[in-house]
C-alpha cells in the first residue's frame, strides 16, 4: 500500500496538499541557520506528517488545523487535535515537555527552545524544539545499519526520529532514523 491510501486502503480523498518539507535521502543539507528557515514557513486548515520506515511501511498523522505565528513571535506553532480517522499513528509526546505543540522555532543560530541547552545543536535540526523533541525530522540523514540503531553511537535522537507516547515501542523511538519524512498542508478544507 502505498502513503496515498487511508487505512482501510482507500485512496486518499481529494484534496490539495502542498509539502513543505521533504526527506527521502541526505542531498539536501536541513541543519541550517535561522535567515535560512524564516523564509520557509507556510500555514493552512490541516498539516499532514507522512513518515517511512525503512521497510517502506508508511505511518501518516494528520492535525484538523495549525498555526504559525510570524517572526515577532519566533514562529510559535500550535496545533489542533490529531484527526484518528486520517492518522494511522499517534501524534507524538502529546502533553509532555518534549511536544512541539506551543513551542517556538529554533536553529543553531537561534535557541528559542525550553531547554537549558541547544536542542538544535544537541540534535542536529531546525525545529520547533521543546525540551527536546518526541520527533526530529529535519536531524541528521543516515542510512541502514545505522539508521536501524543509533543509541550506542552518540547520535542518539539525533536521526529523523519519532516516538508516540509509548516511548519504547521500537521503531518510534530515538534509536531509529526513518527512511523518509514529507510535512504537508493542505489549501483546502477537509
Ligand atoms: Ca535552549
């Protein structure tokens, strides 16, 4: 089955969806600096996260809306509910110090995070990064076998990551990096 099918493998309803942001290899160089990003930002009535294992299972989660806040408030994001029936994964971390729901945007130039620390730098991304992350998608791009186990090489959650709130569930944690990541939004109602 392929991204583009619901999980009773129907095709996806017809929509306009618009990406945003895509991973399906380690061309394209995201761990960049804030003058970079500012110009990146879009925003509409849902946002889609379509990830890959390495298997090519695809998992997909859909928010019923979204906001970005411009850049006087450093891009705050906030989202609405996870939509169950578009979703075959939960939403990760939701209510913990590591959801990205309500945080600001941050790059290694830029630390606009809840952390102590550089969650950009500690992490090697761009993102709206809390205390940490329960999900990574502009960390580093690697391939199998490392992608498979990254907790014993010091590049623990720094990979394209995702944990729901079940943290240990392997492949939705930090030791895994997906093989692929599309953020989309869509123009469109419903
Ligand atoms: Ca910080």
């Amino acid at each position: 089955s392929s991204r583009h099918e619901n999980s009773a493998g129907a095709i996806e309803r017809p929509s306009c969806w618009q990406t945003f942001l895509h991973r399906v290899d380690a061309s394209v160089d995201f761990y960049q600096n804030w003058v970079t990003y500012k110009s990146e930002f879009g925003q509409g009535p849902r946002l889609r996260w379509e990830l890959s294992l390495w298997n090519d299972t695809w998992y997909w989660v859909e928010n019923t809306w979204f906001l970005v806040l411009n850049e006087t408030y450093k891009y705050q994001l906030f989202l609405g509910d996870q939509d169950d029936s578009v979703s075959n994964v939960i939403q990760c971390g939701a209510n913990s110090s590591w959801y990205l729901n309500g945080s600001q945007f941050s790059t290694y130039d830029v630390d606009n995070d809840a952390h102590a620390m550089s969650c950009s730098v500690m992490f090697q991304g761009a993102w709206w990064y809390n205390k940490c992350h329960c999900f990574n998608p502009t960390g580093l791009y690697t391939l199998p076998p490392l992608a498979l186990n990254m907790s014993t090489t010091g590049l623990w959650a720094t990979g394209i990551t995702y944990f729901t709130d079940s943290y240990t569930a392997y492949p939705f944690n930090h030791a895994y990096s997906m093989k692929k990541f599309e953020a989309l939004i869509s123009s469109t109602l419903g």
